[in-house]
C-alpha cells in the first residue's frame, strides 16, 4: 500500500468521525480501546511508541524526564499512559507534551495529562486559538493554555534539544518537530510531520500545505520519519523488521530515502488537490 493511499484512508477515518453521533450505542472501533490497543514499544535507544492502531503517541526519554508526543482522545489515552507504564517509565515524569495540531485525535487527552501529570503542553499560537473555538471534527476537554511554540524555537530537556517548525496547512498551525535518536549509542536526524492529512479546504490552505512540504524537502540530513498516524510511516510494518534486526543490520526506522519518497507523494498529492480547489472558483 502507497503512502498516498495510507494518507487517504487517515483522511477518511477522520472525516468519518465528524458524522458520528456521539450517541450512537455501540461503539466505533476507531474509539474502542480494546480494539485500538497496542504493546507498546521501544524504537530507538530513547524513542518509544505508545500509541493505538490508527493514531500515533511517541515518547522521547531524556535524563530529566519525559516528552510525550500527541496525546491520544477519550479511552485512548489510556494506552498511551498504560504504555509509558509497561516500559517501565512513570507519567509522573511527562514533563512536556508537545500537541502537533488541534484536531481530537492527537489533542483530546491534552487536559488529563495536564490534570493528572502536571505536564506541561506546548502548540503553536494558531492551533491554542482552535481550542477557544468550535472542535472541527469532535469536542474534547479543553487543555489550559501553557506554552506557545514558534518556527525555530528550542526545547532543551536534559540532554535532549528538539526544534520547532511551523508547517501549516492540515490546519493553520501544524507543529512539526526534529530531535535525534539513538540507536546503540548512535545518532540519528528525526522529523515529526505534525500534519500530512489534505482533509481541508481552500486554495490558501491548500497553497500554506503545499509551501510546508517544500520547507520540508528543504530540510538536510533526515533520516527518520516519526508519523502522528502510523500508516504514514510504516511503523507497524518497520516494527516487524526491528523484532529480526540481526546485529549490526540497518535500523529499519532509518531510511531517509523514504522520508524523501513520502514528501514526494504527499506533494504530488497537494498539487491534485491544488488543482481541484481552483477548478471550485
């Protein structure tokens, strides 16, 4: 299956719950968390995936604590915390929670993690500002505003330094991120794209997407996609190749030709709909 089309289907998930009656008396197995759950897993020396099925949670440990990427919504996100957990961390040490956009799925849990872990959340002004407005797709508990990450901002946790990129288009302040892992000791250059889904409208949208993608390809040295749906990054796939690594074989998660390639379909892909939006005029 094509990246294009993976992207697709997370497209079509997520439109579908914007049609879901939160009434309805049995539950979708997009929400079911018995259905979603996982084991959680180790990636890289301090990259573990703490996610569901078909949404994605990552935690990056550091010498000072933790930083949790997305945090899930609902019942879900109590695969992340259980997660964090069963690898034998606490998510008493979560001390940031980096929120890649303002849609549900990644930001619904923000408020317990808040709540319950004293974590510190970090977004992008744009998408804090989606919070005091309608939800999109699905309302959630409303996180209390913490920090505001800007484009070539920095985080430094312990030994870790992660930087910000702003890469609007999924919505108007898409945060992505990059931060190295290890893999037994050795270093590699990682990128979360915070928002590859075309669900949205407009040519000015569809133009701020397509200008993020170029900034993306502009990037040097990436060698490792961390997806916020693991389908854009063949996670599971890739896991199953980890678990056979002989010694001193190449990590599976590092391919920067598949970073390259992924780009590639994602813009291909914007470009279609670029032409769509302005045949709408």
């Amino acid at each position: 299956m094509s990246n294009t089309i993976r992207l697709n289907l997370v497209c079509a998930f997520i439109a579908l719950f914007g049609f879901m009656s939160v009434q309805a008396q049995e539950i979708s197995p997009l929400d079911d968390p018995k259905f979603q759950r996982v084991e959680p897993f180790q990636v890289f020396d301090n990259l573990y995936y703490v996610g569901a099925k078909w949404v994605s949670a990552w935690v990056l440990e550091t010498d000072q604590g933790l930083i949790l990427f997305d945090s899930l919504y609902g019942e879900l996100t109590d695969i992340a915390i259980d997660g964090i957990r069963d690898l034998g961390m606490d998510p008493n040490d979560i001390r940031y929670l980096i929120v890649s956009h303002a849609h549900f799925d990644h930001i619904g849990g923000a408020r317990r993690i808040q709540d319950e872990f004293g974590a510190v959340v970090l977004m992008t002004d744009e998408d804090w500002q989606m919070t005091d407005e309608p939800a999109i797709y699905r309302e959630y508990p409303k996180p209390i505003r913490h920090l505001t990450a800007t484009h070539g901002g920095t985080l430094n946790l312990g030994r870790e330094k992660l930087t910000f990129m702003k890469t609007p288009g999924h919505t108007t302040g898409v945060l992505s991120t990059s931060f190295t892992v290890y893999d037994n000791g050795y270093p590699h250059a990682a990128v979360m794209f915070g928002g590859a889904g075309l669900n949205f409208d407009g040519v000015e949208r569809t133009q701020m997407y397509l200008d993020s993608i170029a900034f993306l390809q502009s990037l040097e040295g990436v060698e490792v996609n961390i997806p916020n749906h693991q389908d854009s990054g063949e996670v599971f796939e890739r896991l199953e190749k980890l678990a056979l690594r002989e010694k001193d074989a190449p990590h599976p998660f590092v391919d920067p030709e598949g970073w390259t390639q992924w780009l590639d379909e994602l813009l291909a892909a914007a470009e279609e709909k670029m032409a769509d939006e302005q045949a709408k005029r």
